[in-house]
C-alpha cells in the first residue's frame, strides 16, 4: 500500500477522534453544564476572566472540534487548540500529578502530543483543506 494513503487515513482517524473530542466539550460547556456552571468551576480554578475563558472554552472547543473532523484551516486550528490544552494544564491538570483518574496531565499532554501531530504534518488529503489545495 502506498505510504501517502497509510498517511492521510491515519490524519483523517486522528482528526476526526480529536475533532469528535474537542466538541463533545464544547457541546457539555454549552448545553450540558452551562456557562454560570464552567464560570464557577473556571474561577475556582483560577483562570483569569472566567466568565469570557468559558465563553471560549466552549465555542472554541465546539468550533475547533467541527474544524478538525473537516479539515478546514487545520494545522491553525490544531496550533490553537493545543494552547487551550495547554492552559486547562497549567490552570487545572499541573498539581494532580500523571494519571488522569487523578486529573493529571496524562490526558492533555496526548492531547497536545495528537495535536503537534496534525500541526507538523498537516491535514491530509482527505480534507477541505486537501481539496482546496489540489
């Protein structure tokens, strides 16, 4: 089988997994949780303007997850995300220790990791962004 198919399937895969991910939490930061409900958890946290981060939290998380399963301005939305993964570390995950069952970093450095993936080697073929560039 040939090298670039192998490669794009496996950036559609990781995509979409991210993609389904990121906006699942953005959809529970909206609808689920509520707004008031990720302000208090935000400000607890210590993240700075809780209520402004939460609006971004979820329409980031929500927007940037549908992004990921198209392909549309991949690698830029792949970069953005990984920083919101890096701030919810720093604000959240960084005292817990490893294991996310403890709310460890575990989980948002693979995020940040799959995430690197898609900046370094693009959105694939099998993308808006592959079919705009064809």
């Amino acid at each position: 089988m040939d090298k670039s198919v192998v490669r794009d399937a496996t950036l559609l895969i990781v995509r979409c997994i991210l993609g389904v991910v990121f906006a699942a939490h953005g959809w529970r930061i909206l609808l689920i949780d509520g707004i008031t409900e990720t302000t208090g958890q935000f400000s607890a946290w210590g993240v700075p303007q809780p209520g402004l981060s939460a609006w971004i939290a979820a329409l980031g998380q929500l927007c940037g997850g549908g992004l990921l399963i198209v392909g549309f301005l991949t690698t830029v939305v792949a970069g953005a995300m990984a920083v919101f993964v890096a701030a919810a570390l720093y604000f959240v995950h960084v005292d817990s220790g490893l294991f996310v069952q403890d709310g460890g970093i575990e989980y948002p450095f693979v995020l940040i990791a799959a995430l690197a993936v898609i900046v370094v080697f693009g959105t694939g073929r099998a993308s808006v962004d592959g079919m705009l560039t064809r």
